[in-house]
C-alpha cells in the first residue's frame, strides 16, 4: 500500500531545487501506471528505478528505462514519467555548475553496481550536508561515477515537422503497421525522398531505423509488463519470435527474456 509520504510533495521538490550543494538525491515510490504529470526542473537530474520500469516522454523523445539503467535530463526538459510496474524511484539533482563535463544531452545511461550504492547511499544524506565531510566526499564520488557513464539506445528522437509527427505518433500506436515511406509519403502527398530527408536530418536516423527503434521500445514496454514474447513479437511487427529474438540481441546484446532478468 501507498502512504502519500513516499511520493515527494512540492514544497519538498522545491528544496532540492534550491539548495546550495551542487548535487542532493531523494527516494520516492509509485504504484504501477502512474504519472508524474508534465513538469520541469531547473537542476539536472538521474532518473534511477532499483524495481520497476520508467517510461519518460518529452518534446525531445521518447525513453524506456529498465532497472540497471538510468536516464539523465537536463535542465528546464519538459518531461513526464509514467510507471510501468511498481516503481522505487531514485532521483539525484545535480546542479548545473557542479561539474562542467556532465552529459550535455538527455540519455539514458547503464547503471553499474558502483554507481547504484552511491546512489542509494545519496538518498540519505541531508540536503545541508557539511562540505568536506563523509557525505560530501560520497557525493563527490557519486558525480566522478556520473562522468564516466556510456549512453544506451534506448531513446525515440521525436521530430519537429508535423508530418514526421504524424507517422511516428501512428507508428507508437501501431508498431505493427508495415508501411513503407514511399506509401506513407502517398498519404501524406509529399515523395517518399522528402520523407526520408526529414527524418535524417530532424531525428539523425533513416525512417526504416527509426520504426525499428519505435519497435524495440515498444516492446521493451509490453516486456516489462510480463506479456508472452510471442505476443510482443507480433504485435510489434515482427513475422515470428525467432525474427524478433534475432533483432533484439543484435540491437541489445541479450535475447528478449533476459534483458530483465
């Protein structure tokens, strides 16, 4: 059972946005399928679930973020996170100042054992804790471990254009849709060249590598929720599991049942 004390109140936010320690952290649990609403925050910060999944969306994309991972949002991001199982969420604020080579860009980043007892550790220091002390030497330590994070694929750059937006928002809905861009380029009356120009150049890949990304995190999703491989398989556009096993491992290193594991 939920209390209303384990999800952080405004006034508690508020804190951690102004305090004047470079970096603070707090814990805050969720049941499955809520949301944080849409909100903004003027520090950085590392999204962390040691249980649960997170989806995160803003105008810049779109993330699936699994235990083991974390995603880093920069500041003023517009941003909602919905909870995709029960979720024990871990957040660090890290001022924008407090070291000049952290990630310039929203990501997500593979969490590793070091980091995540620094990060658990951070959620117990108060947030007026004496410089130079234990408790500024482990956070300190905490935004060394930050420096040194590799960036995973899971992110969905959303486009501008309002054409791009149309297919991807379809394709999010319905990953299992085959339609090539030169048939979504008759729908939209525009050529099927001009398509794949857009999303070169708003979203860095070609439409068949974005519908596969779309398809990927699709089904990582459906995953976290327990649903049958074959199901996810099918439903996300794939002919067979044995296709879609196939294209997991390749963009992920690890078959469909043990990316969670």
């Amino acid at each position: 059972m939920y209390r209303k004390h384990d999800i952080p109140d405004a006034a508690l936010l508020a804190r951690h946005e102004t305090t004047t320690r470079p970096v603070s952290a707090l814990a805050a649990d969720y049941p499955n399928g809520m949301s944080t609403g849409e909100h903004v925050h003027a520090r950085a910060q590392l999204l962390y679930a040691i249980e649960g999944v997170m989806i995160v969306r803003s105008e810049a994309g779109y993330w699936v973020v699994p235990p083991s991972r974390g995603v880093w949002l920069i500041p003023g991001v517009s941003h909602e996170v919905r909870m995709c199982g029960d979720v024990k969420m871990r957040t660090v604020f890290v001022a924008s100042d407090a070291v000049p080579d952290l990630p310039a860009s929203s990501s997500v980043l593979a969490v590793g054992s070091l980091l995540r007892e620094l990060i658990l550790a951070a959620t117990s220091v108060p947030l007026d804790y004496t410089m130079g002390s234990r408790d500024d030497r482990v956070m300190q330590l905490l935004l060394d471990e930050l420096k040194s994070l590799s960036v995973l694929p899971l992110h969905l750059p959303r486009p501008k254009d309002s054409r791009l937006r149309h297919i991807c928002d379809t394709l999010a809905e319905r990953p299992d849709l085959d339609l090539s861009v030169d048939q979504w380029g008759a729908r939209l009356k525009v050529a099927g060249r001009t398509i794949q120009r857009l999303f070169r150049r708003e979203t860095g890949l070609t439409f068949g590598q974005w519908r596969q990304q779309a398809r990927l995190l699709f089904a990582l999703e459906r995953l976290a929720r327990g649903d049958r491989i074959i199901d996810v398989a099918l439903d996300s556009g794939y002919a067979s599991q044995s296709a879609f096993a196939a294209m997991f491992r390749r963009h992920f290193g690890v078959p469909p049942s043990c990316f969670y594991g």
